[in-house]
C-alpha cells in the first residue's frame, strides 16, 4: 500500500486499449466499499465511454486532449436525489436539499474516487482528475443529464498509460501537518520553505517553450505570478465560476 501510493503520478497520455468491464466493474466495487457519512453513500458516478458523449466532455474540459484518449472518464457526483427518492416513495419526512447535503455527499464522491484511483492503479491503469469538473459543472450537469439534488464533484480520466513521467516533488510535510496547533509562519520560513517549489514549478513551466515566451511577454517573472495569472488560476476565473458555482448549486437545489 505504501509503495503504490507512493508511487503516484497522473497520466496525461493513454494507449487506445480498452479496459474491460470485468475490471472496470471490481474498480466501482471497490469503491462502493469506501468509507461515507451515515452510510448514505451520497454519491454517484456516471461513466462515460461513448465517443460522442466523450466529445462533448471534451469540450467542458476545456479540450484537455487526455479526455479524448482514455476510454473512460468517471464523473463522481454529490447526489443527494437518490436518497431523496428513497425517503418520498417511504413518505418519511424529507431533508438533504441543502448546502450541508451537497457538501456531506462531495466528500462521500470523492473518498470513493480516490479509492478507485487507488484500486486502478493498483492494476497498472492510470488516472487523472480534472479540476475543469467544476469550472464547468454547469454544462456536465446538461451532458451526463444529471437531476436536482446531483451536482459534479471531480472527474477523472481512466486507462492504460502511454506515458512515463517521472514523480512530482511535493512541498515539506512540515508545512502541511501542524501539532496540536496550527502554526502561522515568519515570512523567511514561508520563503525557504517554498524555495525548491519555486525553482522546480518555474523550470517546469519554462521547459514548454511557448509558454516560456508567453511568460517573458506577461512580465511573470515568478511561479506564485504564475498562479494568479491569467494563464493558471486568475482572480477573474475564481471569481467567474465561483458566481457559477451558487448559481448552479441554487438550480440543483443545493445551496441554504
Ligand atoms: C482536484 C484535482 C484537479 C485536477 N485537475 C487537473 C486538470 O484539470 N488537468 C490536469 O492535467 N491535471 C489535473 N490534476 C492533476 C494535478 O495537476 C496533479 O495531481 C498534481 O500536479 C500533482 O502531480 P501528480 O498527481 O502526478 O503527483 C488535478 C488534480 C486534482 C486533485
């Protein structure tokens, strides 16, 4: 177990093989089996293999070629209608349509997904999640035709890999993990403890010549200018699909 989760890296590039429903079957099993609040299972996943469908994905994933090269992608939902369901044919008393439900049925999504991430990898498949899920959840919701009470939670993509990157660093675990208390850093410490992100992000993001150049143009000089910019995640993307965001949730019935 440590040594595959230890070795996790997203696949951005798939063979055309298939995965085949017999093991695509003991993945959403195995999921099935993932911890949930209440043991509700608030969530849902839609799979996706149908080329059409896959196009139209495609698109809502602001053409992430990956979507188009795996066979599968698993949209995992918050899905509080089922539950729903369940209580009116019973004619208990109703609940759930609310932001606590959304949120109690996001987190039961994505445990189960990252059990199947796990699992699948375990069996030498690749994934990757896709933030775009959110940033265009509003179109998913049309595409997979999901009901009130469901929402899009994350995405990935499923395969066999065609790639072989290497590990991505990550940041110290002292930053991360606080005893007992959480602690506020100096700005020196927050500094040196960013210091290797720093330098490996920019020599990531500068390895792709065209964006090297756009960078140059831009005047980012820096991986945090990075992040902000216009180019990653800017203030106005926030800003834009957080409004889409409470709109969205407010027409599947899951906002107060
Ligand atoms: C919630 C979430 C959304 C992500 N969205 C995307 C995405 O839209 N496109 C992509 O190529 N990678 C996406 N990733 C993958 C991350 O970029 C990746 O996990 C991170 O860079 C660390 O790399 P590693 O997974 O190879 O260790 C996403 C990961 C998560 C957890």
């Amino acid at each position: 177990m440590f040594n595959l989760a230890n070795s996790h890296r997203s696949i951005r590039a798939y063979t055309s093989e298939n995965v085949d429903d017999e093991l695509l079957n003991e993945l959403l099993m195995t999921g099935l089996r993932s911890s949930s609040s209440g043991n509700m299972q608030t969530w849902s996943v839609i799979v996706t293999r149908d080329e059409a469908k896959k196009q139209k994905l495609y698109e809502a994933h602001y053409e992430q070629p990956m979507v188009l090269q795996a066979p599968l992608v698993l949209t995992f939902c918050s899905d509080v209608f089922r539950m729903r369901e369940w209580i009116r044919v019973n004619e208990s008393k109703q609940s759930f349509d609310d932001f606590l439900g959304f949120l109690t049925g996001a987190v039961d999504a994505v445990i189960a997904a990252q059990t199947i991430c796990l699992a699948a990898e375990s069996q030498g498949l690749g994934i990757c999640y896709m933030g775009t899920t959110w940033w265009s959840a509003d179109d998913i919701i049309e595409i997979l035709g999901l009901p009130k009470g469901v929402f899009p939670v994350t995405s990935i993509v499923l395969g066999h890999p065609a790639e072989d990157p290497p590990l991505r660093d990550r940041l110290p675990l002292e930053l991360l993990v606080h005893q007992e208390q959480y602690q506020i850093l100096p700005d020196a410490e927050i500094k040196a403890a960013h210091a290797a992100r720093e330098e490996s992000a920019w020599a990531r993001y500068n390895a792709n010549e065209e964006l090297r150049e756009a960078l140059a143009e831009a005047g980012i000089t820096k991986v945090t200018d990075f992040y902000t910019s216009e180019f990653k995640y800017s203030k106005e993307l926030h800003q834009r699909v957080s409004e889409m965001l409470v709109q969205t949730l407010q027409k599947q019935g899951l906002w107060l």
